[in-house]
C-alpha cells in the first residue's frame, strides 16, 4: 500500500509492506494456504529526516544514555535524576519498561523557542563553571520541555552536552521521530 500525504508545502511519502508467505503443503493437502504474519514496516523520506529510511511500525522509540559513558555520562546522571524527580516521570523507560510518561518531539519554532526561553531563565541562576553548559530535561525539541514549567536544568561538561544532543538528533532521524513523535529514554549503566 502506498499512499502520499501533503501538509503545507512539504510533501512526504509514507508506505508500508506487509509480508505474507504461502507455505509449501504436501500433495494430498494442496488446497490449504497457511499465512505467516510479519511486522509491519513503514518507510518515509520527510523534511524532518536527513534521508529516506525505514523502521518497524509500533516499536518504541528509544534513546539510550550511559552513566559510564566518556562521551555523555555527565547527561545520562542529568536525565536520570530529572525523570526520577519530576512528578511526571517524562519519557522514562526503566529496564526496556514503559516508567513514566513518553516524551513527544517538537518541530514547532514558537514551542522550542519558548522552552529555550524557560531554560536559559532557569540557568541564569546558576554558577557556570569553565567548559560548562546548562543542560535541561525534558529536552528543548519536545512538547514536554521547560515552558510547562515541569523541567530540570544542569551544569554539565559542555563536550559531553554537545555530544548527547547529537545522540538525540541521531534518534529524531534514524527512529523516524518526527514532530509528535513519542520517545523514551532509557539511562544504563
């Protein structure tokens, strides 16, 4: 099935592939049919995507953070204490468990723009240190960001904030997370 949607003045294709088999039956049994059910996989190119790709629909969306990590262990210590402590518990996933409320991307220039604006106000009232660089959760790309007033912010390794904000960027692209999109993330050792 192939269908093509159009929003504004971007165009993006969706399809999907359903796969069926037809099994090999012996002689006597040559009528019968038996049908293998495969999961579903859809595949867009849309302005949000770096290139056309693929993905299984249904599967969750995950970005995976680690506290060991040289590359965002300062982020994933940010983010864990973050979704334990804010009521909501957005976009936790706890052992691969749904463990709170999903996060959802945001597209939309007014809605980052404002949680921004939440974020750095918050930060101003923090101590930066040296190669430092406020860090907030939810993240400022989603609708759960720091303009609902729900959100935590951090002084972390500016290397290390650069660096998962590209993990994120990576998921949006590579999971096909676009604007409403749910995701979790998930923090490992």
């Amino acid at each position: 099935m192939r269908t093509t949607l159009t929003t504004g003045q971007v165009k993006q294709v969706y399809f999907s592939v359903d796969h069926q088999l037809d099994t090999v039956i012996p002689p006597a049994q040559a009528t019968q049919t038996q049908m293998f059910n495969y999961p579903r996989i859809s595949c867009d190119k849309g302005v949000y995507y770096k290139d056309s790709g693929c993905v299984f629909a249904g599967a969750k969306s995950v970005l995976v953070y680690s506290l060991s990590s040289a590359a965002h262990g300062q982020v994933a210590v940010h983010v864990r204490d973050a979704q334990n402590a804010l009521s909501t518990h957005p976009g936790r996933l706890t052992n691969w468990t749904k463990n709170g409320t999903p996060l959802h991307r945001t597209t939309v220039t007014a809605i980052k723009n404002a949680n921004t604006a939440a974020k750095n106000a918050a930060c101003a009232r923090l101590t930066r240190p040296t190669g430092y660089q406020c860090d907030e959760y939810p993240f400022a790309s989603t609708k759960e960001g720091g303009n609902t007033g729900i959100f935590s912010v951090k002084m972390v390794n500016g290397t290390q904030n650069m660096s998962a904000g590209g993990s994120l960027g990576v998921l949006y692209d590579l999971g096909r997370v676009g604007n409403g999109g749910e995701f979790w993330v998930q923090i490992v050792s």
